[in-house]
C-alpha cells in the first residue's frame, strides 16, 4: 500500500512572539443554582475573548432538575495565588469564607481586586459584603440591573426619571465604605443604556448603548474583571465591557446569541495560506466556477443593487458638487472640505499602501502604487489651494487639522477594513472615492457655470480630466478582477461594503455643507 508523507507546519513566527507571555488569571466563583453551566460557558468564552485564563468555583450544579451540591473546597489556591481577580457571581456565605481563609493562609497572596454581581439590594447582599470586606478593603465593582433596584426600592419606572433619583436609591441602599463602584445595567435616560458610578471621585456616567438589547450583569462583570487584569483602569474596563458585550450581541451568529467570539479569524485560514504550507496533497482542488455576468461589468452590478443604489445617487447627485459647479458654494464651506479631504487622503493613501501589500500580484501592487501618487498629487494640489486662497503659510498647519465627526467615522471605517479584511475587501472600500468623484464631476463637464480661472472651475476640471477617467477605468479593472477571484458567498459582503462606503461619501459632503 502506498502512502504520502505530509509534513505539519511549525507556527507561524508572529504566533511565536506570545509563546512566553503569561495570561492574566481571572477566577469566577458563583453560588448560583439554576443554569450554571450555561453561565459558566459564557464566562469562559467572554474570558478567552479577552485572552485571560479562567478557573471556575461552583457552589452547585444541576443535572435537569436535579440540583448537587458541589464541594466547597474546589476554590483552589491558585484561585488566590495566581490570580488577585475574581469575579463573584452571588456567592454563597461559605465560598466568601473559603477564600477569606486561603488568603490569610497563603502569604503569597495579595488582596484581590473584586467585581461582584449582586440579585439582591437587601439584607443578603449587606450580609454578603460584610464577609467580602474580609477578603478585600472594598470591593472594585458592583453590578446590578436597573430591576433589582426598583424591587428593592419599590419606585416604578415612570418615578425614577433622573440619573440623581438612582444614585440617591444606590447610596441609601448600599454601605459606601465597602463598595468603590457601582454600575446599573439597563437604564433609561434618554436612551437604553448604562450607568457608572465612580465612589472615589463623585463622577457618574450615563453609557448610551447603540442596542435595547438587555445587556447580561454577568458578562459584563466578567469582561471588567477581564479588561482590569490587563490593567485598564475601572472607568475604561467598564466601557469596554458594555462596548464588547453590546457588540457581541449585534454582530452575534444565527446559531446562538450572544456568542461573545467576533473577530476571531478560523486557525486553519492561517495555515493555508501560510507560505511554507507543504500538505498541498491534502488539499481539495477549487470547482471550477462558471463565468458570471457581474465578473464583466462589476461596477455596473453595484451601483445598480438595491443595497448601493440608493447611496450612490446621493452621492454622485450631491448638492455640494453642484454647488460648486455653478459657483454658489459659501468659500468657508470649501475650505473645511479642502481641509477635511486633505486629512482623508491621508488615510486614503496609507490604506491603499495596505491594500498594495495584500494584493495577490505584482500587477495589482503596482497599480496601488500608482494610485499613492495620484493620491500625492491630490495632496499637493489641496496644499496650494490652501496656501494661494486661503492663506496658510506654515506647513505644520496641514498636520494639525481638526478632524471633524464624518471624516472619524470615515476613517474608523477604512482602518477596520484595512486591518482585517481582505484585499478584495480593501478594493471594495477604495473603489467609491476614486469612482465617485468622477461621476459626480463629470455631469458637469463643459456646464460649469463657475467663474472662469476660479477654484471652484478647476476643482470641476480635475475630477473630469482625461487623466482622472485613466484612473476610474483602473479602478474599475480592479472590480471586475475582485468579482472573478472573490468566492461567491463573499459578493454579498463586497456589495454591502460598497454601499456603506458611498453613504460615508454623502455624509462627507454633507458635513461641508452644514459646517
């Protein structure tokens, strides 16, 4: 019988660099009794998604409606001495006084930093923070819902109206001298949302959530825990827990919500593109796929979906390039777009230099190059607008734009593709701005009402030169090849990509516009 012998690839040399990192330990105790497991799952995938290592005490567990008590000695010592966080998910009295106990007994062990999820705003969660003050001066955080303080406070909804109400309900209820923190899952000030109360300086925050999703205590009191032994201070792990939950709830799987694991690319995508790959025998060879009508003319499939169409006539039909074409834009409204625009080419050319280093081919790098130097030109011809018109006279000027909100979202939006998408992704994102502008500049080829010689002639000119239509006609040679060469199952999310970067256009103009 014959056989192949297949060599297994060592890891990847960046994947080497963590190999002697030590994980930060978080250790979760809870003394819950009904669907522990579950909530013991979501606490290691909220973990793992925060790179910690976790270690787990439960007080029972239950096997259908059959509840067994689990043996309070299972709080382990490296619960204490590996790990100084620890999550308490309405602990039982005798877990708070195993870990009171190991603590004085191991005198490696420092006081740990605490965030506690409480049901209760009575006397079992006084009782409970009585035994906790043994084990830690204060506690980090405590996390309720919005519910368990109106159940224990019997004010309704409607009555609790300001952010005031609550924390005065929070400071009759709870002992000040052993709580640091308190958050309030769930709220309602002028939006779902989220408070945080800061004991050490009297500041409170209203955290506005882009969800009315019911945000769970539980994962959000492990993502602190989480983000604090990484050692991010109380106020930003708070943030960042209410963004990765809130997060993980938009964008979480069909299969199962929430999911707590986006972004996490497959291990096997890595190795099989990894250029020392050699189980090339073990590989499937790719279908080969049947021509598809949109490969020819890709640009015209988008902007004709129904998910880009409407984007894309907003933005190649704006009033700002028609304004500008009949000489009626305010000059004050150019100038903050030709600052704005000079801060984007910036972006723009340094994403497009990523794109050139993930394209597949020599041909597609060199035409990203060329892309940077018309992206520079750009750039220059802003600089003498700015200089000539307006008068700028020092060069640091063009480092110290203030950047406004559109052009923020803008760029988030490039960089996050830039960083994790894929080159066809990046082609996707590029391929608007490019395209766009020469459309929209086009519709007023030799109908320019402007006055002759002025800025706002020329900015017309340029965007509907022979030389910027050489350059659409790259940009669409470039659609057309990302059709060819993405899977099909990927059309979808370029289409959705383009569309959303056209709607980032309009609110480009836009902001000029309003300014």
């Amino acid at each position: 019988m014959s056989y192949n012998t297949v060599k297994v690839n060592s890891p990847a040399p960046y994947f080497c660099l963590n190999k002697n990192n030590e994980q930060p330990e978080v250790s979760v105790i809870t003394g819950r009794k009904w669907n522990v497991q579950t909530k013991i799952e979501n606490d290691i995938k909220v973990l793992t998604s925060h790179n910690c290592e976790s270690t787990t005490c439960l007080a029972y567990y239950s096997i259908g409606k059959t509840l067994i008590p689990t043996p309070i000695e299972s709080l382990t010592d490296s619960m204490v001495v590996k790990g100084g966080f620890i999550k308490l998910d309405c602990p039982t009295n005798e877990q708070i006084q195993i870990l009171e106990k190991k603590i004085k007994d191991d005198k490696k062990s420092m006081e740990p930093i605490i965030v506690m999820i409480s049901d209760d705003l009575g006397s079992v969660i006084f009782e409970q923070l009585n035994l906790v003050s043994k084990v830690a001066s204060k506690i980090e955080l405590l996390v309720v819902d919005l519910s368990v303080c109106l159940e224990h406070s019997n004010v309704s909804p409607q009555s609790l109206n300001t952010i005031e109400n609550l924390l005065q309900i929070l400071q009759e209820a709870l002992p000040e001298n052993i709580i640091k923190n308190i958050l309030v899952l769930n709220t309602n000030f002028g939006a779902h949302g989220s408070v945080l109360y800061l004991g050490n300086t009297g500041d409170s925050f209203n955290l506005q959530s882009n969800t009315s999703d019911i945000l769970d205590p539980s994962s959000v009191a492990t993502s602190v825990i989480a983000n604090r032994s990484h050692g991010y201070e109380i106020n930003e792990s708070v943030y960042g827990a209410i963004e990765f939950v809130q997060n993980s709830y938009l964008l979480g799987l069909k299969s199962g919500q929430p999911n707590y694991m986006y972004n996490i690319e497959l291990p096997l995508n890595h190795m099989l593109k990894d250029e020392c790959f050699e189980a090339q025998k073990m590989r499937i060879s790719k279908l080969v796929r049947s021509p598809n009508p949109i490969e020819e003319d890709f640009f015209e499939y988008l902007i004709n979906h129904m998910l880009v169409k409407p984007h894309w006539q907003s933005y190649v039909n704006h009033d700002f390039v028609k304004l500008i074409a009949d000489g009626t834009l305010d000059i004050n409204k150019f100038r903050f777009f030709i600052e704005q625009d000079y801060s984007y080419l910036v972006d723009y050319g340094r994403v497009h230099c990523i794109a050139g280093s993930k394209a597949p081919k020599l041909e597609n790098m060199e035409e990203e190059l060329v892309i940077v130097g018309r992206i520079r030109d750009e750039m220059a011809q802003h600089e003498k607008r700015l200089k000539e018109y307006f008068g700028v006279t020092d060069n640091s000027f063009f480092k110290n734009i203030k950047r406004g909100p559109a052009l923020n979202n803008y760029s988030r939006y490039f960089n996050d593709i830039a960083k994790r998408g894929t080159w066809e992704e990046l082609v996707a994102a590029l391929t608007p701005c490019m395209m766009g502008y020469g459309v929209a500049a086009l519709k007023y080829k030799g109908k320019v009402t402007a006055k002759k010689g002025s800025l706002y002639e020329e900015w017309i000119d340029i965007y509907s030169c022979a030389g910027y239509e050489d350059g659409m006609k790259i940009g669409q040679g470039l659609l057309n090849h990302i059709a060819r060469t993405a899977a099909p199952d990927q059309i979808e999310r370029l289409v959705r990509i383009y569309g959303e970067v056209c709607a980032l256009e309009t609110k480009f103009w836009d902001a000029a516009l309003a300014y």
